[in-house]
C-alpha cells in the first residue's frame, strides 16, 4: 500500500527498484516507536487510511493486451471522480471534467489506444481549467472518435509531439502536478464525438 511509502520509495517501485520489506528490517510505526517484524504490519484500504472517501469505492486492473487500455499500466488509487465536487481552492462546487488517478509522482502515463497526438500543452489553460503540461491523443475507436486528455504531467516530461501517431502503451509523459492541482496525479477525461464524457464507465465497459 502506497500509504506506508515514502515519496523516494514510490519513485523507486516506478522505476522498478525493490523496495519490499526484509526479513529483520526495523520498521517505525506512526507514532515513532518501532514495529520489528511483519506481525506488527496492519495493512489497510485506502478507505481506511483516508478515513473514506473514493479511494475504497473504486478499482480497476488493466490489461497489457488489450487494443483499449487504462491510462495507468498497474493498478492504483483514484482519489476523484467526474461530476460536481467541492471547489478544493475556495468555497461553492464546481465541476471536475475528469477522473484522478494516484500512482506516484513520475510514473509514466500511457496511450490508453492507438491514435493521433492533436494537441501539446507546456502551461495555460484550456476551456475547463489549467491542466498544465498536458497532451491529448484522437483515436477512431469503434467508429467513434474519441480524445483522451492527460493533464499536469512533469515539466519537460512530455514524450510525443503535435501530429505524431501512438499506439496503445505508448509512453506520453510522467505524472506530474503543472496547471491547477493539489498534489501529484493523472487527470484524465474524454470527449466522445464531441461530447464530454464520464471517463470511469467508459473506460470499464472498453478497457478489457
């Protein structure tokens, strides 16, 4: 669980550096006292961890076949969804065009299917907020089209540029936190024939 991970540790697992509990390694417990042994190791839900909230209600395993796939290659937290939602900068709602996915600062975020690069942003904001550096794929995908937004990646982390062809798993960028956010992670939303759409079921119904 990514809760009991320090920053480095997660940026390490992300780059494929073990970073799993040894037998006799001395493990300090939040309240500072030591916790020797995986007996005294209580694993919990994000739910639990976060005192509720999306994290226990949502999940997701993708699929590193399929011709459509998550824009996460492993399974993580997904800490907001579309809809209305508290205004995390001030007081009122607004709406959230998008769902949040939580891996880690610097995981690599990919092409969710193959496509076209149409758009490339290093900063400003777009018609629903800053989004940062961000990139948009277009792909014709069961004779729909459909754009896919991966939004406040690292400065500079960028991988593809304007009109360039992807395909499924290609590497776009890092999960960074440019543009309007709170803390690192992928904002990801879709537009569907022109219309803004709820990225969780579309992508559970299509992402198999």
């Amino acid at each position: 669980a990514n809760a009991f991970l320090s920053a480095s540790e997660i940026r390490a697992r992300n780059l494929g550096v073990d970073t799993t509990y040894q037998e006799g390694q001395a493990l300090e417990a939040a309240d500072g006292s030591a916790a020797n042994g995986r007996d005294k190791v209580i694993a919990l839900q994000w739910g639990g961890v976060l005192g509720g909230g999306l994290y226990s209600k949502v999940s997701f395993i993708n699929n590193p076949l399929g011709k459509i796939q998550y824009p996460i290659r492993q399974s993580c937290p997904v800490s907001d969804m579309y809809g209305m939602r508290s205004n995390p900068w001030g007081g009122g709602t607004q709406m959230h065009h998008g769902i949040d996915f939580n891996p880690g600062e610097g995981y690599p975020i990919q092409s969710i299917a193959d496509g076209v690069v149409t758009l490339v942003s290093t900063g400003g904001s777009s018609n629903y907020g800053a989004l940062g550096h961000y990139v948009t794929v277009t792909h014709q995908l069961n004779g729909h089209t459909v754009e896919s937004t991966y939004a406040h990646m690292v400065a500079g982390s960028i991988q593809v540029k304007l009109g360039q062809t992807v395909r499924v798993t290609d590497i776009l960028g890092l999960v960074g936190s440019t543009g309007a956010s709170t803390g690192a992670h992928l904002h990801f939303q879709l537009v569907v024939d022109g219309a803004m759409v709820d990225p969780w079921p579309w992508l559970q119904a299509n992402a198999k």
